[in-house]
C-alpha cells in the first residue's frame, strides 16, 4: 500500500477523490503529477510503498464516498460496474441461471472482461473469503456506509498482493477514523413500479481513553422484491440468433453456379421453439404438430389443435406459431431477484505508543436471494397409447398410423419455474497491530495481522423435480380389474404400480397430466417435486491469512533522495467441505455422471492448500523527477510449487505539466479450489449436435464439471505505458492516457459443452470426443446416438492477449456562486484473442454478445452551489459491435461455412448511450446535518439493444432478449432517500 498526501491528491484527477474538496466524480490518483507538504495522509492501492507524494506507475482510479452517496446505488457493485474498465462483471441479476454451481445472487468484479478470478478484491487492503469454490467474492458482503472510497488499480499488481492480481486490484477502503453518528434511508423503484427495494444503515464511532482508543459500529439492512419474469414488452418480438433452416452444407460445396448456399445462422423476430408448446407438442412422425390445450371440461381432457409450422432447424423455428410455442417459456426468467441482506460491522482499536497499536475487527454478512432460471422445457418424453389422460381422438390416430407411443414436448407449464433460493453467510475476524520505530536512523513502519474468514452457503433449488419420479407419473394408466395393485377398476394410477414387476412399484406415485396446460393434480406435482424436499448443498469456505510487512523511505540517501524500501511475508490456508444428502446426488459410474434431479445433482466439495509468500519491494529516486519502482515476490503453492512474479515502474514527472509513466511486470493466478477439486455437480442443458447435410438436433445432457489437481498457475506479462498532463495555463484540468498489453500463458480454461461438440462431430477431434457420452457409452459418438452427458475438465492450455486505452480527463472551475466539476472516462478495447492451439483464434473485443466492446465511456458533469444543492448529470454507454468477430456476413451466395467460421445474415450490434441524473439538497435540521437526494438512472427510459442470443441452450427463451451486461433491462428506474450525521 502506498500513501500519497491529501494536498497532493488535491492537485490531480485524484483531488476530488472523498477528501475535504469532494467531487461527483470518480478519478485517477496516481495521475497526481505534483508533491505537496501536507499533514494528511490516505493509502491508496497499487504498491507497498509508503510514502508522502509518491506517484506510483501503475494507474489507480479513484471512486469517492461523494460520488457513491450521489448514485445511491442499491448494491455498490451496480456503480463499480459502470466504470470503463470494469467490464463482464457478474451480478444477482444476471447469475440467475447459475443452479447448479452455487453462483446465484453473486456479485462480481471483472477488470478487462478477462474474468473475476484474474481480478483480485480487497477488504480495506486485505483478502476476503471467497463466496463460492470459483474464487468469487461477493462485493455486497462489505459493509457500504463505512467505505471510504472504492480504489482499482489497472494493472497487473501481484508482486504486491499475490496470486489474482492479473488484470488489476479492486479495494474497498474502510473509513476506520469515523466519529459521531450517522444514519440513512433509501427507497428505489423502477417506472413500472416494480423491483421495489427499501435500505437502512447506520454507523456510529467513538473515541475513548483521550483520543488513543476507537471503537466503530455499523450495520445494514437490504431488502427487494424481485421481478420475477420479464415483464417488458422489447422482449416479446421473439428475436434470437437461430440455426438456419434454408442453410445445407451440400449446397455450400455444389460446384453449381446456380445453387444458392445460405448463411448457417440466422438473426432476426419471428423466432421461437418448434420443439414443444406449454401442454405438449408432438414433433416427430406421422401426427407431428398436433399440440394440446386446456382441459376440456365436457371430457375431462385436453383440447387437440394444429401447429402452423414455420421453417424447422434444430430447436429453432422460424415464423409459424412461434407465439404458441413459446408462450409460457419465452421471459419466464428473474429480471431482477428478491433479496434480503444483513450486515453488520465492529472493529475496535488502541493505541498503545506510536510503535504499537493493536486493533481488532469482525463482520458478519447474511445474503439470501431468490431467482429462477426458466420454465424448463422437455423433450422427447414418451407417452405411451393407453396414457389414461391422452384424447381419444388421438388415440385413434395412434392406431390408424399404428404408433404405440408418441413424443412430445413440453414447457411444464402446470409447473412454477425452476430457480433457487440461496443463503450465504460470511463471517471475517481480524486481529492486528502495527506502529513505527526507529532504529540506526532509519525510520521503520511495521504491520501485522491475521485473519480468519468463513463463508457458509446454503444452496437449495426450488421446483425442481426428479427425474425418476417425473417419469413414474408421467406414464399413467386406467387399472384394470384384478390389478395387482389392488386399485378399483377404472382408478387412474401409475403404470409401475400395476404392472408385473413389483419392485418398481412407489404407492405415493400420483398420475401426472401432462397431456395439456392445466391438468395436473396437486397430488401429482407434490409427489415429482419431492413433496418439498428440494436439492440442498451445504458447504463452508475457510480462509486463513497470517502476515507482516515493514517498510521505511530513508533506507539509503541518494544523490536525488532517499531510497524506499518495503518487505514482508505472508501465509495463507484456503479450505473448502460440504455436505449433501445421498438423495440429491447424482449417479457417477465409469466416468459418467447421471442426474437424479433436473437441476443440482450436487455433489459435496473437499480440498484444501496453502501458499507461502515473501515480498520486496523499493522505490529508487534515479533523479530530480524520475523514480524506479521495483518489486519482487516469491510464492510456493502446496498443490503446485513456486512461481516468481515481478514488476518494474519508471515515474518521470518531465515538467511540471507532464508526467511519464510506466510499468512492466510477471502477475500470476492460481487455480482456485473448484478448478482444482470440483467433484463433477452435474447441470441439464443442452446442445446441437451438428448433422452431415449441415442440420442440428438438439439433445439435453448431463453436464459434469469436474477439477484437474495437476493445473499450475497461469502466468501474465502486462506492459502499461501512459501520461500525465496538468497544463499549468489551464487551472482545474488534469488528463491521463494509458496503455496497456497484457498476455497469459498456460491460463486455466476449459472448454464449453457445444464447443466440444462442435470439435468433435465436425472436426473429429479426439480428445473432445473422449468428453461424450451417448447411448453407446462414453467416446462412443456415432451419428445418430443421442447425447447424454459430457464432461468439463479445466487444464492450461490456453493463451490469451489483450490491449487497450484508458482515458480519463477532469476540470473544475468556479462558474458563478458554485463550482463546476466535469469529467470523462473511456477505455479503448483493440484486442482480446484466445488461443487454445486446437480451433481458429477468437477476439472478443468489439463483439457486444459479450462484456467488452470497442469503446466504453462514462462523462459527468456537476455543479455545486454553497447553499447545499448540487446536481449531476451523466452520460455512459458502449459503441456497437458485432456478434462475432470470425462470423462472415453473406445471403445467397456464402462461402461452406465452419465451426471456425460461421456464415451469418447480420454481424451487427448496436450502440447505446444512457442518461441519469442526480440531486442532493444538504441542510442542518435540529442540530443534525441532513440530506434528501433523488437519482434517477436511465432517464429517458430508454430499451436495451436487441440482441439475438443463441443458438444453443433450450434456456435462450427464457433470458432477456439482449445482453444484459452492457444494455439497461429495468428500464428508468428512481432511488430517493435521507441521510443525517451528527
């Protein structure tokens, strides 16, 4: 950590940053050009170093308490996420869909669109317990009213903090010094009136014993009612990236001029599944199409109509009664999910003499949030001629066309979505010291402390059924007299409960209906779902660290000053078990994992390791405005050795108006304990598996994701260069440029699901098809097996690359009776291409299906009058993009296309830019000092951009018919409150 004085932070694009002169603005402290004597100091993240005035190489922005308390965010990640380089981050709202590994309600950080994992948090300087095996840690865990400012360092910073730090360091700093009282309300909606949320904090601190002791207290209490489907009405134009049915491989490769090859997808409205409808379709054979209704109540059975086909490929339909097939399905999805969050803050401090001072601290957060995923579509499901619910017309047409049994599919629509309701409680105790002494002439400063974390997860789905018992119900008949079973003649029942073989039978079995939109009896419903019980998961993450740093600045003295030096050790122990009843387990034999469940199939997580770390780190005057920082660290892994990361800086202030800048270090990332120990928790999904005349049928499988304890850690070379400028004939305007490279070897990864497939059943890559399974076993991938499981396995295999612009310009000025504060940020994104040495190398910048397009910007202007008003106003957004960076764009006349290269009828992604707007009004009221403010984000309610997501996953319905990690889905949506301090 290095510290700067507050009057140099005053004089840069950092001198806004929380301190006595606030500004609504977030900001660049390290692009502070100018050394100041000044009797404050604050740490700022980026180097060990302590040091009055020092500029460290490595870019730092700054987001101060002003410009949180002027956004209000209702989870302080919802603002860190708007800034440029923060990009792909995860959120409550749009992890929903993450079931199966324990995600859902997690709210993340992602520095660069490289991934949470590669960007490292810190609580007030230090590690924080991971919130999932992933490595996430869950940014609404720290207490919101006591941070002081939200730091994040730009560059790679793991000679400084260890393993993670690759893409660049976010902390969350306390505000430790706190006295007095203070206390606030919030209240957001959105225009349509939903998602409304309430937040209540307080925080108090004392000082006691003269002045030499300090307590702090703060808690927080968070709640919001969901938006539990996606009641907008840009998502009902059924827009989606399908599978082309005009598109055929043969035609692509005739040597005919005249036959006419089509692209492979197809982007467009009027698109929607032609594999199911809400109470069953049959798609296939001689009375495809015949779809059923609601119950008829003259025959107690469903109404029997005729699907209006459009054109088919895989599970897409284009046109026909798309609006039929998807009612029900199409937006069943959480926009935005119900959450309830506690937290509370206590840390307690004494200082004893200026060389010891001892602190204690502790915090508990308590999240709990439910979500759901989709109404979950099924496929293929039998049912058989003498189905007691089945029409009698039908029937008929079975024995006319001698069918004993016909497949349809269905969205369960008698069924509530599936989804989950997780509960997450993490607890963080820290005990510490630290002080300054002098020896020799040499002024030391030393700190030490240790922490203990806990993270304790309850991950429960909800209406999710299993699997065995869906399929007992399903297959219902009228017993006949003399049963075996014993029932009436005439009684509805469950086949197995009747038929020859008596150890299948299950006398709670209820006959399900599943012939129609509403036939389902309560009995039935409650016997799949398990009369309750529910897929469950319990299990505890545990961190242990143990460190000591020492540091001086007058080691040595220079021709051009003195040098500064910092070194320390550190330990640290992460752990995680777990526990989950053998009902809920999947079956795991030979390799392949069966589900008992449609969602969780969870499997408990064990496994542990420790690293040991020691660090140096100096800053080395070279002359009169130019400094060298230097750093080093060594770090030895339990499950995979050492590894040596570095970092080398120059800091060249070449006038007083320009400053240079730059960095070059050696960051890692380590696997973390779900890439290492990941026991194979198995998740439905499916995949298109690609046919020789260039069609796809889809299957739903098993997904098995399981941990490789031989991986290494990933190892990253960043290059960052920029500059400074302050034009002195110019007062008020400071402006920085940086750029940066950054390149991972060996980085962990592994494939997708459709991505093996595509290896596999186009390219004949072996090693992808020894991950499937089919009907004929695993490795087994004959054309025509039908899919049932494949395996996900991480290994480093992967390069990647990235390279970008950071900008960030300021001015203040005083414009009549108040002062005008202006500022802009954009980050410049020109490459992020991965290589796995296998398939054609990919570049995800400028593609906006994803998180990081071309150019993202944030501008801000303020005004703040001395009577206590203030207004902001902000314009941010992304420039359009396309879907896919290899895609080739054509109609009539593609080229073959391939798994490399996909032919595709529109490669473009629009841009959108969002207004919001803030006020506060400051006044003392009793005594107390009090402050009513409105934010009003998105002003203009303005659509989200649509984008067609697919073609894969029977879930592409359900979800936001955009990309929700660049464009607004809640449309306008108002925060108001009141604050008082005394």
């Amino acid at each position: 950590m290095a510290t700067a004085s507050l009057s140099a932070l005053l004089l840069a694009p950092g001198h806004l940053a929380a301190q006595t002169a606030e500004s609504p603005a977030p900001v660049l402290e390290s692009a502070a050009p100018q050394e100041a004597a000044g009797s404050g100091e604050i740490t700022v993240t980026g180097t060990r170093i302590v040091r009055d005035g020092y500029d460290a190489p490595t870019p730092v922005s700054v987001i101060s308490t002003k410009e949180l308390k002027a956004e209000a965010p209702a989870n302080i990640s919802d603002f860190v996420n708007t800034l440029p380089a923060v990009r792909g981050s995860g959120t409550a709202a749009s992890s929903n869909g993450s079931l199966s590994n324990g995600a859902a309600g997690i709210n993340t950080v992602n520095l660069r669109n490289l991934g949470a994992a590669r960007t490292l948090v810190l609580f007030d300087g230090q590690r924080s317990v991971a919130s999932t095996t992933t490595g996430q840690v869950d940014v609404n865990t720290f207490p919101q009213t006591l941070i002081a400012r939200v730091e994040v360092v730009t560059g790679g910073a793991s000679s400084a903090y260890g393993s993670d730090a690759v893409s660049g360091v976010v902390n969350f700093v306390l505000d430790k010094e706190f006295t007095g009282f203070k206390t606030n309300y919030e209240y957001g909606v959105t225009t349509y009136g939903d998602g409304a949320n309430h937040k209540i904090n307080f925080t108090a601190g004392k000082s006691f014993s003269e002045g030499r002791g300090h307590i702090l207290l703060s808690g927080e209490y968070f709640t919001q009612k969901g938006i539990q489907s996606i009641d907008r009405d840009w998502n009902d134009s059924g827009y989606f990236l399908a599978n082309n049915p005009a598109y055929s491989a043969a035609a692509c490769t005739d040597s005919s001029a005249t036959t006419l090859c089509y692209p492979e997808y197809y982007v467009g409205s009027g698109i929607g599944t032609g594999q199911f409808t809400p109470g069953g379709l049959i798609s296939t054979g001689p009375l495809r199409g015949t779809y059923f209704g609601s119950i008829d109540p003259a025959t107690g059975k469903a109404s029997v109509n005729q699907l209006v086909f459009g054109a088919t490929s895989g599970q897409w339909m284009l046109g026909g009664d798309y609006d039929i097939t998807s009612a029900g399905h199409r937006s069943s999805a959480t926009l935005l999910p119900s959450e309830k969050r506690h937290n509370a803050f206590a840390r307690v401090s004494y200082d004893f003499s200026p060389a010891f001072n001892i602190f204690g601290q502790f915090s508990y957060s308590r999240y709990g949030g439910q979500s759901y995923y989709q109404q979950t579509p099924t496929t293929g499901v039998t049912i058989q001629r003498d189905n007691a619910f089945l029409p009698d017309s039908v029937r008929a047409a079975m024995v006319s066309n001698n069918l004993n049994s016909i497949q349809i599919g269905t969205s369960n629509i008698f069924l509530p979505p599936q989804g989950s309701d997780n509960i997450r409680q993490v607890f963080r105790y820290v005990a510490g010291a630290n002080g300054d002494f002098g020896t020799g002439g040499i002024d030391w400063s030393w700190d030490a402390y240790y922490q203990l974390g806990k993270a304790k997860t309850h991950e429960e789905l909800t209406n999710a059924w299993n699997i065995q018992r869906m399929a007992n119900a399903t297959d219902a008949v009228v017993a006949q007299a003399g049963n075996v079973g014993g029932y009436a003649a005439g009684t509805i029942v469950c086949r197995i409960n009747v038929d020859a073989n008596t150890a299948n039978d299950d006398r709670n079995c209820a006959p399900l209906n599943r012939i129609g939109t509403n036939g389902a009896s309560a009995a039935a419903i409650n016997y799949v779902l398990y009369g309750g019980l529910q897929p469950l998961r319990k299990q505890e993450l545990k961190e242990e660290v143990a460190a000591a740093n020492f540091s001086t600045n007058n080691l040595v003295d220079l021709w051009a000053g003195p040098i500064s030096l910092a070194f320390g050790g550190e330990y640290r122990k992460e752990s995680v078990t777990g526990s989950v009843d053998p009902l809920f387990q999947p079956i795991v034999a030979n390799g392949v994992t069966t589900g008992t469940w449609i969602y969780g199939n969870y499997l408990p997580t064990f496994g542990r390791y420790n690293v040991k770390e020691a660090y140096v780190e100096t800053v080395v005057p070279l002359f009169k405005g130019m400094d060298f920082n230097g750093a080093f660290r060594i770090t030895d892994y339990s499950t995979s050795g050492s590894v040596q990361t570095w970092k080398a800086g120059l800091n060249w202030q070449v006038i007083s108006d320009i400053r240079l800048r730059g960095t070059l270090s050696r960051d890692i990332r380590a696997p973390n304990l779900s890439e290492l120990f990941a026991p194979g928790t198995g998740r439905t999904n499916t995949v298109n598996v690609p046919q020789a005349d260039g069609s796809t049928i889809p299957y739903q499988f098993n997904e098995s994701t399981v941990g490789n304890p031989d991986l290494k850690p990933e190892v990253a070379r960043t290059f960052g260069v920029g500059a400074v400028l302050t034009p002195s004939f110019l007062p008020g305007f400071s402006m920085a440029v940086d750029y940066y490279n950054i390149k991972i070897d060996d980085a962990i990864d592994s494939l997708a699901a459709q991505t093996l497939i595509n290896q596999c059943y186009e390219q004949a890559i072996a090693n992808a098809c020894s991950a499937i399974s089919t009907t004929g076993g695993r490795g087994v991938t004959t054309p025509g097996l039908a899919v049932t499981s494949i395996e996900i396995k991480p290994t480093n295999f992967v390069s990647q690359k990235t390279s970008g612009i950071d900008i960030e310009a300021s001015y203040r000025r005083e414009v009549g009776p108040g002062a005008l504060t202006l500022r802009a940020l954009a980050s410049k994104a020109f490459k992020l291409e991965t290589d796995n040495g296998v398939t054609a190398t990919t570049d995800a910048a400028g593609q906006n299906t994803g998180g990081l397009p071309d150019w993202t910007y944030r501008f801000s202007a303020g005004y703040d009058l001395p009577s206590g008003f203030s207004i902001q106003a902000i314009a941010r957004g992304v420039s359009g993009g396309v879907y896919n960076n290899n895609y080739i764009v054509c109609s009539t006349d593609c080229p073959a296309s391939s798994a490399d290269y996909r032919t595709i009828n529109l490669n473009k992604i629009k841009g959108a830019t969002y207004f919001d707007l803030n006020a506060n009004y400051a006044f003392d009221l009793g005594g107390s000092k009090t402050e009513l403010f409105l934010s009003i984000r998105n002003l203009f309610d303005k659509d989200p951009v649509l984008v067609g997501n697919g073609p894969t996953g029977n879930n592409t319905p359900a979800y936001p018919q955009t990309n929700r990690a660049l464009y607004d889905v809640l449309g306008r949506v108002f925060r108001l409150g009141i604050r008082l301090s005394m």
